[in-house]
C-alpha cells in the first residue's frame, strides 16, 4: 500500500473538511514513520472547525488537522538512536527549534519559534505519520490507544493544576471542557482539599465533574459561581482558582472567587478581550497570576507518567466516545454539542 487516508481542512469555511487519499510520506534525518491506532478531537481542531478568527490568522489551507495520537513506529530515518520498529508512541505535538534561549534554558513549551504540528505543519489525522524522534514519547506496549491518544491534553490539565500548589488546598475549576475536566481527576488524585468545578450549562459535563471528583458542582448560567464559593469558604475564597474556558466573565469570576494571597492560573484561550482591575483586584489582594501554555517539555510528561503508574488518576470516565476514523464528521458533531468528554477516532 502506498497512500493512506487524512483528515484535510480544505475550505475556509465551517466544516470544510474533505477525507482524502495521499501518498505514505518516508522519514527523513531523526525521523520517524508512525502507523496511527487511535487521533482524538481537540479542541484546537474544533476551533479549526468552525474557522473562528485564531484559525483564519494562523492555519494555512489546505491542512492535515490533529495533534493528538497514539501509534506504533514501522519504520525509522537516519540518525534515529533511540526509537525503534515496533515503539508503540504517542507525540509531543509542539515542534521546538532547540536553539533559542528559552530551548537552552530547558523552557522549550516557549520557544520562540516552536510550530504546532495539525495548524503550522500537517498534523496527525492520517494513517502514517512522520514525526521528529525528538518529540516522541514511548509508552507501556499495554497501553489503551485510546489513553495514549490523550496524553497531550492531559499534560495541558498537569501543567495548569501544577502550576500552583493545590495539594489540599480548595480549588476551584472554571470551564469543563475536556481538558477542564481532566483538571478535576487530576485535582481529585494528588489531594486537592476541595474542589469546585463550574460550568455555564451543558449538564452532561456538570454531571461528568461530579463522578471525577469534584465536591461542588455549579452551573453558572443558574446560580452565581463567586456567591456561592464565598458562601461554601466562610467568606474567604479559594485558594486556587484553574481558568480553563478563557471566557472574559468566567476570568472575571475566577479573580473575584479567590482568597486574599491566591493563585490564578491561566490557560484558556477566547478570541475576546479580558477586562482586569490590577490594582483592586490583584495588587491590593496580593494575588499571583499565572500564564500556561501547552506542557513543560520534558517535565510534564514525567509527571503524568507518575500520576498514571500511582493508580490514583482516573481519566478513563473522560474518553466518553470512540469512534471509527471515517466518522469524523459524527465526532465533530459531539465537540460542538459539549455532550460528550474526549472523543477519540480509532483506525
């Protein structure tokens, strides 16, 4: 066989995706040919979708979309030392340039010049992929596909629940998207104190928080999310507040949900702008901000390892649909409904 089958952002429109035959591409130097067991729905792909603004400044069309996978390694390049035929794989989906003071200083998830594989380059929805050794990550051989499929947003809720200290502190998680809610499993298996979690109004994932572990669970679109956590923390607020969905109000609320001395931390993204009083709301309140992007290259995943060998993470409940590589279109569908946790689309 000589060409496979992709997943391609054709049109610049809503949709506007084709499923198109192309040739099986070769590795090249420190390369590596991957054939694909199991890609999942992000939702970058999902914004690629629906063509919002991000995506009519940063995709080149046509595109491969998807950086999200799991597969075994069948064939390797020249100068690959340390991946081998038969690898089963999943990949760090930020290309690093390795060069630049933020690479040297061990700070690669901001690299000034990284690219991201599905959106700057062709990504992974395709039977074989070509990805650098480099960016490859070996897992246990046993390993669902599906769960080495999500690794990638798993590492986002690693990265963002570590990037303050909410072991047994309360913690509140604004936004249940997928990778919202993997912050509540993760929250739940390293000790947070309290959680909780608040979403608008799609019940399917309010519910879904509450099996993850989540203590209270609040729909914003009913019930006020800042009254409720001061009257569920004597008045006090939150110790961390985990921003997820990127919505001006939900940022709003996260701030003002927050004890005197509290951590925001940031990683949801929103093609409006946010509106912060620094002065009352963060200087006078002594409050630290926190920026996340993607995951800490290398650390990130070592720790998620951990958390996985440990048997306290469960993100199993979150891979709520699998479905044939053809169905994409179904998959999308479920992403855009919020019905549903991770959606994986299996080969």
């Amino acid at each position: 066989m000589s060409t496979m089958k992709c997943i391609v952002k054709a049109r610049p429109e809503v949709g506007g995706l084709v499923f198109e035959e192309r040739e099986i591409p070769k590795p090249g130097f420190g390369e590596i040919l991957i054939k694909n067991r199991a890609t999942a729905i992000c939702g970058t792909d999902l914004h690629i979708y629906n063509w919002d603004p991000w995506s009519q400044g940063r995709v080149k069309l046509p595109c491969i979309i998807g950086h999200e996978f799991g597969g075994d390694v069948v064939e390797v390049g020249p100068g690959v030392k340390h991946v081998k035929v038969g690898d089963f794989v999943t990949g760090e989906g930020h290309i690093t340039c390795g060069f630049c003071r933020n690479c040297r200083m061990g700070d690669g998830h901001v690299c000034e010049s990284w690219k991201g594989i599905g959106y700057d380059t062709d990504g992974c929805f395709r039977e074989y992929l070509v990805h650098p050794e480099m960016n490859t990550w070996i897992n246990d051989a046993d390993l669902d596909p599906a769960m080495a499929a999500i690794q990638d947003p798993l590492g986002n809720a690693i990265h963002t629940v570590f990037a303050a200290d909410c072991v047994a502190n309360r913690v509140a998680v604004f936004g249940l998207g997928p990778v919202g809610m993997l912050a509540v499993a993760v929250l739940k298996a390293i000790g947070a104190a309290e959680i909780f979690a608040v979403g608008r109004r799609n019940q399917y994932r309010l519910d879904k928080a509450r099996e993850l572990g989540a203590q209270h669970v609040i729909g914003s679109a009913a019930t006020d999310p800042v009254e409720y956590i001061m009257d569920h923390t004597g008045g006090k607020g939150v110790d961390v507040v985990l921003e997820l969905s990127g919505n001006p109000r939900a940022v709003q609320d996260g701030l003002h949900s927050l004890r005197m001395g509290g951590d925001l931390v940031l990683i949801g993204t929103s093609n409006e702008k946010s509106t912060i009083d620094l002065a009352k709301d963060v200087v006078f309140r002594a409050l630290h901000i926190h920026g996340v992007t993607g995951r800490k290259l290398w650390h990130t995943w070592y720790k998620m390892k951990g958390l996985l060998a440990s048997g306290n993470l469960n993100v199993e409940p979150i891979i709520t649909h699998k479905l044939p590589f053809a169905d994409y279109e179904k998959g999308f569908e479920l992403m855009n409904s919020g019905n549903c946790g991770k959606v994986v689309l299996e080969f």
